[in-house]
C-alpha cells in the first residue's frame, strides 16, 4: 500500500502543483551539506459531512532512504510534532509504522510519503490556518528541522486542488488502522506470568464462519518484523505465537506504564494482504506486589550502608570519624543534632537527585546512576566544594554555626550545619558508586519511575547515614570510642588531606571526560577558590565584607563551567579490548565467539578497583585467552545512550555491569559489581573445559 501511496500522491501533486506552489504552503527542511531532506507540504480541504470543520494535513517526502518517526519513535528519536494554529484541532491522525533498525535499536516512522492530518474547527473570524512542524529526519546520522506553514482559509473552498487533496485524504485515509471488530477480528489482554513483573498476553482471534476470501478467515504474524507496534514508551513485545486458534503475544510493561494496552497491530490477513488494526484495550494497572517492593527497599538500605565502605565515600567517613570521636563526651541532645543533621542533608540530596531524575526523564531523557559525573560543571562544583571543605579542616576558616535550639548546650558544640553539609557531600561523593544490592534497587527504581524512584533513592539515603545515626541516638555505643583531646586537632588536619585526595581524582575525571585544558582551567579555579576561602577567613570580624568576599566565591564557580573550556577528549579504550557496539557484538556471537563485556567509567571507582585487583590478573588474563574470548569495553564515562539502554535493558542503572557470552547461550551470564577472580574464573572456565575438549577430540581423530 505504501510504494502505491507514494507513486499517486506524487502523480497528484504534479497534477496540483500551479494550486499548492503558493510559498507558504510548502517548505523544505533538514539541511545536509546544504541539501534538504525532507519536503513539507500544508493540504486542507472541507470535511463533506460537516461544513464547520476542515480536513488539514501535512504531507511529508523525506529524501530517498531518510525517514521520519511515528508518534512513538521507539528506541531512540523524536516524535513528528504538529501544532495547529487558527483552529481548534482534533486528535493526529497517523497512518500505521514501519520498523526501523538503527545501529541495533528499534524505531517506529516513515520512509516514503506520508500525510499526518487533523480534523480542525476554524476559529471565528479566521482567515488563515497555520501549523508548526518539528520533526526529526535521519539516516546514518539525524537532522532536526522546524517548518511553519500557512494556508489562506478564503482559498479553500472551490479550490482547484480541492478534487486533487479529497483523492490524496483518500488514500491516506486506506493507510489508517482500523477498529478490530470493522475486519472481523476480536482482541483480548490478560495478565500474564508473575502478578509482579508487568507482563500482559495480548490474544487475537479471528471470525469463524466467515468465507475463505475474509481478511480474518486465516492470518499470522508478519515475518521479518514487529507485530505490534506500541502506541506509548514502556511496553515491548516478547515473543509472538501463531496457531490455529489465533495469534497470541506476551508484552512487558514497565511499571509506570499507563494502565492501558494502544498501539497498532499489523496482521496477514487470509486474503493476502497486511492489515493494521488499532488496538486501544483497558487493563488493569501493574500491580508491583508489595513484597517484591519492601524486598527492594531492604536491598537499597544495605546497598546504601555498604556505601560507606566504597573508596568514593572513605574520605567523608575520616571526616564522620572525627565528628563521631568527638561525640563520646557530648551532651545527647547535641548528639541527636548532630546525626539529624547528617542525616537531613543526605536525605536531601538524595530527594534532590530522585527530583533531577524524574524532570530529565519527563522532559524525555533518561538518565542513569552516576550520571552527574559525566558533566563538566558538575566536577567544578565538586572540586570547589572539596577543596573548601578541606581548608576548613586546615583551620583557615570556621563555619560556627550553632541553631537556637542547641543554645545551651554550650559554646563549644559542633555546628549541626557542619553535619548537614557533610551528608550532601557523602552522597556527592557516593553517587559513582555501585555497591552490592545497590544496583539491583536503583535499576528496579529508574524501571518503575515516579513514587519508586523517590522511595529507593531515600532508602540509600537511610543506608547510608545509619551507622552515625545509630551512634549519635544510642550514646553509650560512643564510649567504646577514643575520648576527644588535643590528638583530634591534630588529626583534623590530616582528614583534609583525605579531602584534597578526593580532588585529585575528580581533577583526573576532568581531564578524561573534557580534556587537558578543562584541567588546567579547573586546577586554576581550584587556586582561586583557595584565595578566597583564606580572604573569608581572615574577614571574621568583618560580617558584611566576608559575606561580600563569599558571594564573589560562589559567583566565581557558577562561572567557572563557561569559561573552562571543554573539548571532545573521548576517553581511550585499553589495548587488550576493543569498544563495544551492538552490532560487533552481535557478529563474535554469529561467529561462535566467546565474549565478556565490560561496562565501565572512569569516575567509578569501584570498576577500577575490580579492573586493578581481578581484571587485571593473572589468572583472569590466563582464563580469558584459554578460552579465545574477546573482550569488548563499553566506556560511560561520557554520556552514551546505546550504553545507557543496555545497562537498563538487564536492570542496571549505572556501572559497572560485567557480561559473559558463551556461545550457544541465548542469554549472557551476569557476574556481580564486586568481581573476585575465583568468581570470574570460574564464569570463564566452563568456555575454557570446552575449547579443551575440543581440542583434545581433534587430537585423537
């Protein structure tokens, strides 16, 4: 039906060419080395059976092989966006999808002509109808372009054109699905599998008694591509089944998925030719059961306190560890201050990065574990941050602030706000992080959306505070503590250098995600932060001074990300592996090769330890070349959406991920975030028993 659509809407528009010339009416957009790739054409007529309302389109001619993107596009793209001006419109009307692979991911549009139309009422007094199109036209690579188009209402009826646009409404109206029951076809959803994981069986059903020449006397799946195409993100097919009784599809849906089942079916139909039905079914929301729920809140509450033995949290515990020392001799209600406070800023960051999470994904990005890492600004603010606490533990400035209600406890008590901003810097810092459990939970969270994703992320948070909550509101657990004296000053000092440590490492970050010069140009605001920090401290006596120098501070790093300049440093993959793509994956598989995928990032301190301590040894290394594997890194360290599906695709939010292929399996085998080496060699050697049978069998014949 397609190839025929696009050879009669082109025969038409030649035929109607003199009446739709008129320059508002049609525009070209996407421009490729100066060439467009995608012609726009406005088409309105009046609806017959109504004289209040037009049949408006626009008709779109992407260049040969470019394509367009269905209201669903699928793994990746934008949808094509209409926005009607002059008229109040009625719902797109889309014809149905085709598939699209791209670089392994599945997406839904249009290669040939199409025509995306609306009903529209015209406002009164209108004398013009005008729409706004943002569409997103690709190939090997993808080109955005904004249109807007205008018709003159008065030039509408007794058009020219107008028998020339009824005869191309006509023939996108054939391209539209249909209701199920107007073909004859009846279909069902019911639950299916587990109460917990999301799954609906979708059955279609023909019409027995009908004659042989009936689309739905016989039909099947069409082969070489999707059944269904899902109408909202959240809902993929499994598997499909065709039998004598119908044709049955087991769907996944993710658990913030609407509670609904749209999207268009496409059938083969008995008389030999595709039907699209338009599927719309009202199910039952996806129950997650309340057990599988409290077991994922227990996972994040231990992943959160296995946080605090993790290298990217051990300075703040120096830090926490002073604190703690001094709380042995402390009055309990300062006590209780103290772990609230810690306990408050890292229940605020984590609300904050759960509030950062579900806006980036509202607006259509999806994020990942860790994400922040992977900006620039990010680190600057990080650094600053670091380099300012650790001057305060030098003893270049104080933060004595005491709240009211600890006023008589003495002069001499520990800041609560001291304690809050140490809990936002322990989950700045914990963030690149995947402890064990930890990641289980935070994919569960980012699959579900919405309520779980705050619920996780405060349930790390509690995790990660219990230990110095527990101590701060049970005193007699301090006294098995050190006693505070004048030893604690002295290690305060040396707990900054835990701190300038830390930036170290987010100044090499820096250097890996954005270049040498983004080095040079953060190690330089660092030198600045410095200055001004020693300038705050010495303005003690002066309140309104030192409150001027902290302004200056504050406005010196929210500048700073627009004066570092960052460059495209990608980040280099070792020697003994080579970057992992989707489609070199898939080829060492067809070739019967064994294969471990390593999904790392250089922030993540915890992949580099197991590249350092497992990866890396002797034993790994003898098992991976024993058993002829190849090794493919998928670095994160910069933002990569192929990577980022990936991870979520086996309920992972960030890394590090480790996969092991053997051939013939149909699934990889998953090893834990913390490796050891009897655990990965023993993942490897099942592989390496083989090829030395193998061998041994070639030997003997």
């Amino acid at each position: 039906m397609k190839p025929i659509l696009s050879a009669l809407c082109g025969l038409v528009l030649c035929l109607a060419a003199p009446a739709l010339a008129a320059p508002a009416e049609y525009a070209q957009g996407a421009l490729d080395d100066g060439e467009p790739r995608v012609e726009a054409r406005l088409l309105v007529h009046p609806d017959r059976t109504d004289a209040a309302t037009l049949r408006a389109g626009v008709l779109f001619t992407p260049d040969p092989g470019w394509h367009l993107y269905w209201k669903n596009p699928g793994d990746t793209g934008l949808p094509t966006q209409l926005a009607w001006r002059g008229g109040e419109a009625g719902p797109l009307r889309w014809p149905a999808p085709s598939a699209f692979d791209e670089d392994g991911l599945l997406t839904y549009g249009y290669e040939g002509t199409v025509l995306i139309s609306s009903e529209i009422r015209p406002a009164a007094g209108a004398e013009t109808l005008a729409v706004d199109v943002d569409v997103l036209v690709c190939r090997h690579s993808c080109i955005p372009a904004k249109l807007s188009l205008e018709r003159s209402l008065g030039a509408v009826y007794g058009s020219p054109a107008s028998d020339a646009v009824r005869r191309l409404f006509a023939l996108h109206d054939e391209t539209l699905p249909r209701e199920p029951s107007a073909l004859g076809f009846r279909v069902e959803a019911a639950p299916g599998g587990a109460e917990a994981d999301g799954r609906v069986t979708l059955a279609v059903a023909g019409c027995p008694g009908r004659a042989p020449e009936t689309p739905c006397a016989s039909f099947a799946a069409l082969g070489g591509g999707p059944a269904f195409f899902p109408a909202e993100a959240g809902l993929r097919v499994l598997k499909t089944a065709a039998s004598a009784a119908g044709l049955t599809l087991e769907l996944e849906r993710e658990a913030d998925a609407p509670a609904r089942i749209a999207g268009v079916l496409a059938l083969l139909g008995g008389d030999g030719r595709i039907h699209h039905l338009e599927v719309e079914l009202a199910t039952g929301a996806p129950s997650v059961a309340a057990g599988r729920m409290l077991g994922m809140l227990a996972l994040a509450v231990l992943g959160g306190l296995l946080l605090n033995l993790m290298p990217c949290v051990l300075p703040v515990l120096a830090l926490k560890a002073f604190a703690v020392a001094e709380l042995a001799g402390s009055h309990r209600r300062e006590a209780l201050a103290q772990g609230a406070a810690y306990t408050a800023g890292i229940l605020a960051s984590m609300l904050a990065l759960a509030a950062v999470v579900l806006s980036l994904r509202a607006a259509g990005s999806e994020v990942g574990w860790g994400f922040q890492f992977q900006s620039p600004g990010f680190l600057v603010f990080v650094s600053a941050l670091c380099v300012a606490f650790a001057l305060n533990l030098f003893g270049v400035f104080e933060i004595g602030f005491v709240p009211s209600g600890l006023a008589g406890v003495g002069a001499e008590a520990v800041g609560a706000r001291r304690s809050f901003f140490e809990g936002l810097l322990a989950v700045i810092l914990a963030t690149p992080c995947s402890a064990p459990f930890l990641g289980t939970a935070v994919g569960f969270a980012f699959a579900s959306g919405g309520v779980f994703v705050v619920a996780i992320f405060l349930a790390i948070g509690l995790g990660l505070a219990s230990p110095f909550l527990l101590i701060s509101a049970f005193p007699p657990a301090a006294r098995w503590l050190p006693r505070s004296g004048a030893w604690m000053v002295e290690l305060r000092s040396y707990l900054g250098f835990a701190l300038l440590a830390t930036v170290i490492w987010l100044v090499w970050v820096m250097g890996r995600s954005a270049g040498p010069d983004a080095v040079a140009g953060l190690l330089a605001l660092l030198l600045a932060v410095a200055l001004v920090v020693r300038v705050f401290g010495r303005l003690e006596e002066r309140p309104a001074l030192r409150g001027a120098v902290l302004a200056a501070g504050v406005a010196l790093v929210a500048a700073a990300p627009n004066w570092i300049h960052s460059e495209s440093a990608a980040t280099t993959v070792s020697e003994q592996r080579a970057a992992w793509q989707p489609a070199e994956l898939e080829r060492l598989r067809a070739e019967g090769r064994p294969v471990l995928v390593v999904f790392t990032a250089d922030w993540c301190l915890t992949c580099k330890v197991n590249e350092q301590t497992v990866l890396e040894s002797e034993a790994v290394r003898s098992a991976l070349q024993a058993g002829g594997f190849t090794v493919l890194e998928a670095d994160w360290t910069r933002r990569d959406e192929t990577i980022r599906r990936e991870l979520a695709r086996f309920g992972k939010a960030g890394v590090p991920l480790y996969l092991v292929y053997q051939p013939g399996a149909a699934e990889p085998q998953v090893l834990p975030e913390l490796l050891s080496v009897e655990r990965v060699v023993t993942a490897l050697e099942v592989r390496e028993r083989d090829h030395a049978q193998g061998t041994g069998e070639a030997d003997a014949s």
